[in-house]
C-alpha cells in the first residue's frame, strides 16, 4: 500500500543526500568534477519528486541548486556566479532538476490514481462477492452492513418511515439529508454537493426505494465519490432482485395453496354431485313419482348441497372471476329452477328495456339471487317481483313479497346463518335452512355487490336490494 | 346396427345410469371405467363419447384431444361449480358439456345435436329451428320473415346458427364475430346478444332462442 506516505522524511533523505554529494564534490573526494557532481544532485530531486509530489520536488530543485551554487559553483561559499560558462551549468543544472523533478510528480501521480482506482474496484468486487451469498433482504442488508462496517467504521440503514416520525434518532441537518437522498435518489450530507454540514454521508439505493444507506464520516471515506455510489446502487439492485424472487415465491405458494383448494372442492362436488344425478333420473323413470314430491324434495336437496359449496368456496378464499353481466340471463336461470317451487305464487318480473350490463361472477350471480328469491317465495303469500333500477354506478334490483315482512328487530339477524322467518327461529316446516340469506350477502360481499334488507321500498311484505355495480359497455369497434 | 356411443366414467352407478339412458334412446352402449380403457374401445368404433373429466389413471381432459384427434365428437360430463374447467374442456377439442345432475332426457337432446354435427350434413349449418341464414346474400330469416341485422348480428347469429344448438364459449365467438384481438372483450358480446334478442325473441326479456351458459358461453335452443 503506497499511503500514507511520509513527505518530510523522504524530504529529510533526500536533501541529506544531496548534503553528502555537495561535501563530495567540494571537497574533490572520488575525483568527483563540478559536471558529475552536478548530475548526480539530480538524483535526490528525482527521489524527493517521486516520493511527494511536484510542488515538493520542484522546492527541493530550487533548494539544492542554491546549494550548488553556494558550495561548488567558483566563487565558492558565496552565491555570485563567475564566468559565463558557470552561469550555463547553473541554469541547465537549475532546468534539468525542475523537469525531471515534474516527470517524476506526474508518474507518482498517475501511480497513485491507478493505486486508488484498484482499490476502488477491489472494494466493489469484495462487496459483490459478499451481497451475492445472500439468501433474503433481510440477510442481504445484514451482510453489506456488517461489510461496510468492517471498512468506514459507522454504517446504518434508516427507512422512510423513521425519518417521517423522527424515530431514527439522526440530528436535524442529518435527518433532512437522509429525506432527500431518498426523494431526489442523490447523494446528500457529509461533504457532497446537498446539505454538506450533515454528521452522515447519505446514499440512496436507487429510485422508488424507500430506504437510505447513511455512513458514519469517523473514518475518511474513499474519495472517490463514484465508489460509494455504485456500491449503493448494486445493493439497491440486489434488494430489488431479492424482492422479486420473494414475490414470484409466495406467488408460487398461493397458487398452489388454491390448485389443492380448487381440487379439493371440485372433489367435493363431484361427490355430492354423483350420486345426486343417480337420484334424479332414477326418480324420474319411478312410476308415481313425479306427484309424490320427491322431485321437489331432491331439488331442495340439491340447492342445499350447492349452497354449501358455494359456502365452502367462499371460505377457500378463491378469487372470483368477474365478467359483465347480463341480468336478463341471471334472472332466466333463477325462474328456470324456482319455477317448480312456486306453485301458485306468481313471479312478476319487471326489467327496464336498458339495463346496464352488471360485474360479477355469473354462476355465483344465479346463486345468490336464487337465494334471495327462494326466499321470499317462502314468505310470499300470493306474489314475489322483481323490479330493477340503476344510476351510473349501480344496478338496484329490488327482491319484494308481499308476506308478513321482517320486523325492525330481525333486520340484520336474518342474515345471520340458521335465522329464518318472522319470530328468527330456524322453521324446518317451511324447508327453510336458514343458510340461504347468509350464503347470499357472503356471495354479494365477494363480488363487491350489497345486499340488504330495504327499508324505503314501500312494499307491505318483505323487500331485498341487491346492489351491483355496473360493468363498463364499450362501443363496439366497427 | 349403428355405431355404439362409448361411456367413460369410474362411477359405476353413472355408467349404469347413462346405459339406461342411451339405451332407451335406442343407441348401442360401449363401457370404459378408465382413461386406457377408453382409449382400447376406439377399436369397436364409437360414434360419440360421453367423458366424466375425473378419471383414476388418465386426466379426462388428456382423453379429450385423442378422441377429437380420432374424429369422436366428446360430451363431457362435469360436476364443477367452477366454469374454467368446462371452458377449457371446450378449447381442448369436446362438443359439448353437461354440469351434473343432468336429466336423461337433456342428455338425448344434446346427444342429438352432437350426432347431427358428426353426420354427413353436417358442417356449416345454414339454419336452426325458425332461424336461417343466406351467407351469399347476407340475409337471415325468422320462421321465414326477414330479419333486419347489422353485419355484426348477420355474423353472430350465422356463428349460432353454425353451432346447430351446441355450445359456443364466449372467446370462441368473439374471435369468429370480432376478431382474436377481441376474446376477452364479453361486453362486446353481451351487448350484440341484447340487440339480437330484441330483434328475434319473441319475449326479450325471457329469452327461448339464445340460451346463455353462464361463464362459458351461449348456445341455441334445440329445435
């Protein structure tokens, strides 16, 4: 390592030297003449020059030639030159040492730089090295902190949320400089070009991260502005790329969480679904059996199984697939499988001809609306109507029977599962399970749709609105 | 003697269900509990294949391609709530679908409309029930009145008609009728089938001609 290097003793050597060749040549010793003495003093301007630098080297020139001329240049011991011929030797003697003394400068100058730069890039490639081995952000930002640590002395991390609440515990000045190394994604503090009074240098890791890298100024950082930088910038990029492994990974997770969900309900279905099938047609090749009510009865117990699976998967917390919505098709399929139940109550569908498309997920739609209408087929003693409104938002479609209605003190409970009817008790005798209106606002909620109980709709019975909000219509592209 | 129609289920009890069904609707019965056996009854030359897509050895959905490669038209037999399953079972090569419980004689009729694409008229249907359409003079009737379409209702009814009653996803339509830029744009589609129906049901709002399957797609009333 060529620093520190100690100018003063290479000064003390070099004019030393230059004392014993002067005390050599004056003194004729060696058979040394005034020509070699002179170009052997160059030597120890070249040593002095390329051990320092060039202002150095060029003192010593001036220095020894004075010396030169006080001891050997005739006449001796006094610092007047006789003879043309003398005056020559001094100033080429005077010339030589200050030129050379500057190429020697310049080479140690170069050296050093060169010194520098492989240092610079060996701290860049330890730091490398070490941020590569890293498995996690957290292990990561542990591993470059203890490297910096090991070489400036004070290494610290502060979040943006430290400086917000001003728990990072930094002084005024430093705090201000960390806040806007990471909002500017700059180099601030300790004698760089923003806030240059601050303790702490800051560094930022790159744009959009919310944390700053601060180093202590205990300990001389290297001068080499870039190197800090750049350390900065590769581990930004290393949190960044650790980010995103860690992403893809619970990614990865949370699919296969749900492809194990989604095979263990389609299991589910399946199972419930099978044999159900063998029922129905079984039932319906069964002499009598269309007036026995058993058809009815394995419908019910149908709705019941898909009603506890739509539960089931509500509760495997899978994500629903919207998509636009036509309600004409929705309501098409309820009165398809209501119809059997309705006997004598009439089912009165009132639409507007334009009625905006609706988003939600469009088998779940049929459910939850089938819900809510068996419901009030329940309860209806002679009619249940259905009847849509709609602003720019929402469709409202309001589900009203004219049966004894909810009392105010039921309002919420008969949401609530295994609440049905007037008094809230579960009424086996009217084949509701009670499940039916909880399943319903549970599927509104997932679909981002309401379902309540109407309060302003007038109607003497019972009367459901069910909010859904609307799906953006396109023109279509010629 | 007509072609057999091959049964691939491991319920026994479905198999013997779809036997009494088939056989009441006059069809020859071939049986398969497996994925291999299936493949092995090839042999024998059905002419449709009715395919619960869980099997115990072979993915029904690895059955679906080899039958469609075999020139076999697959109803697919389905107990999911979810409709990805039915609409990639479509994409894949099968006909057409039933979500259990199914009822007997609905598995005829769709039997029916499978059969009747497999025939030798099939290919190109040019009407369906009241409807028919003109390709060459863009013209489509109504129990023989012309109907008034704009050109992208003449191509939406002429996909249906084409369809013959089975089931069309709604990617499959839109990149016919729209364009493959457009698979993804539903309320496109949702917005011309509303302007059809006004045109050609007799009661829009309760629509008996183009039938929705919900998340998967849209088909015609059988005739």
């Amino acid at each position: 390592m060529p620093l520190p290097r100690l100018p003063l003793l290479d000064l003390v050597l070099a004019l030393a030297a230059a004392g014993l060749i002067l005390a050599a040549g004056s003194t004729g010793l060696m058979g040394l003449g005034l020509t070699a003495t002179a170009l052997l003093l160059t030597l120890p301007v070249l040593w002095a020059a390329s051990r320092s630098n060039a202002t150095i080297g060029a003192g010593v020139a001036l220095a020894i030639s004075v010396a030169f001329n006080f001891f050997l240049l005739p006449p001796r011991h006094s610092f007047r030159i006789d003879g043309a011929t003398h005056v020559v030797t001094f100033l080429v003697f005077l010339a030589v040492a200050l030129v050379a003394g500057g190429f020697a400068a310049g080479l140690r100058a170069r050296q050093d730089e060169a010194d520098r730069r492989a240092e610079g890039s060996q701290l860049e490639n330890d730091f490398l090295s070490e941020i590569a081995l890293a498995t996690s952000r957290a292990d990561l930002d542990a591993r470059a902190l203890a490297f910096l640590q090991q070489r400036f002395g004070d290494a610290r991390l502060f979040s943006q949320a430290e400086l917000e609440t001003q728990t990072s515990g930094l002084a005024p000045l430093d705090a201000a400089a960390a806040a806007w190394a990471i909002a500017h994604d700059a180099v601030t503090g300790h004698a760089s070009e923003v806030m240059p009074g601050a303790d702490f240098r800051f560094l930022s890791f790159g744009r959009g991260s919310a944390d700053v890298l601060a180093l202590a100024t205990t300990r001389p950082l290297p001068p080499d502005t870039t190197l800090l930088q750049r350390i900065a910038g590769h581990w930004g990029h290393a949190r960044d790329h650790l980010d995103t492994l860690a992403e893809r990974q619970r990614r990865q997770e949370a699919e296969a969480r749900d492809r194990t969900r989604r095979a263990l309900l389609a299991a589910l279905g399946h199972d419930f679904r099978t044999p159900l099938t063998v029922l129905k047609e079984g039932l319906a090749r069964l002499p009598g059996a269309a007036d026995s009510g058993l058809p009815g009865e394995v419908e019910r117990l149908r709705r019941l199984g898909e009603n506890l699976l739509a539960s089931a998967r509500l509760d495997a917390g899978l994500p629903l697939a919207l998509e636009p919505v036509d309600l004409v098709d929705t309501i098409a399929e309820v009165r398809g499988f209501v119809e059997q139940q309705a006997g004598s109550i009439v089912l009165d569908v009132q639409l507007p001809e334009t009625l905006p498309l609706v988003r939600a997920e469009p088998v779940m739609l049929i459910h939850l609306l089938g819900n809510v209408v068996e419901n009030a087929l329940r309860h209806a003693r002679s009619r249940v109507s259905l009847a849509a409104t709609h602003d720019a938002q929402h469709v409202d479609l309001r589900i009203a029977d004219d049966g004894p209605g909810v009392p105010e003190t039921q309002a919420e409970a008969i949401f609530e599962p295994f609440v049905s009817g007037a008094d809230g008790s579960a009424r086996r005798a009217t084949s509701g399970s009670g499940l039916g209106l909880a399943i319903a606002r549970d599927l509104a909620l997932a679909m981002g749709a309401e379902l309540t109980l109407a309060r302003d709709g007038g109607a003497d019975g019972a009367e459901f609105r069910l909010r859904l909000p609307i799906a953006p219509e396109r023109d279509d592209p010629p | 003697m007509s072609r057999p129609i091959l049964i691939v289920d491991d319920e026994a009890a479905i198999r013997r269900l779809l036997i009494a069904v088939l056989r009441r609707g006059g069809h020859g019965v071939l049986e398969a509990s497996t994925g291999r056996e299936a493949l092995q009854a090839l042999q024998q030359r059905p002419i449709a294949a009715i395919v619960d897509l869980r099997l115990p050895d072979l993915d029904g959905m690895e059955l679906i391609p080899r039958l469609a490669a075999a020139d076999i038209p697959v109803l697919v037999l389905s107990a999911e709530l979810d409709t990805a399953e039915k609409v990639a079972a479509l994409d894949l090569g099968a006909e057409d679908y039933l979500t259990k419980p199914f009822d007997g004689d609905e598995l005829l009729a769709r039997l029916r409309v499978l059969l009747r694409r497999a025939g030798p008229a099939a290919g190109g249907a040019t009407s369906h029930g009241p409807l028919a359409i003109d390709t060459a003079h863009h013209r489509a009737t109504l129990d023989g009145a012309p109907i008034a379409l704009t050109p992208r209702e003449f191509a939406l009814l002429a996909a249906l008609v084409a369809g013959g009653g089975r089931v069309l996803t709604h990617a499959a339509l839109l990149e016919q009728v729209w364009g493959p830029a457009h698979r993804d744009d539903l309320d496109y589609l949702r917005v011309a089938i509303r302007a059809l129906r006004r045109k050609i049901e007799p009661e829009p709002a309760r629509p008996r001609l183009i039938l929705n399957e919900p998340g998967i797609g849209y088909r015609l009333a059988d005739r």
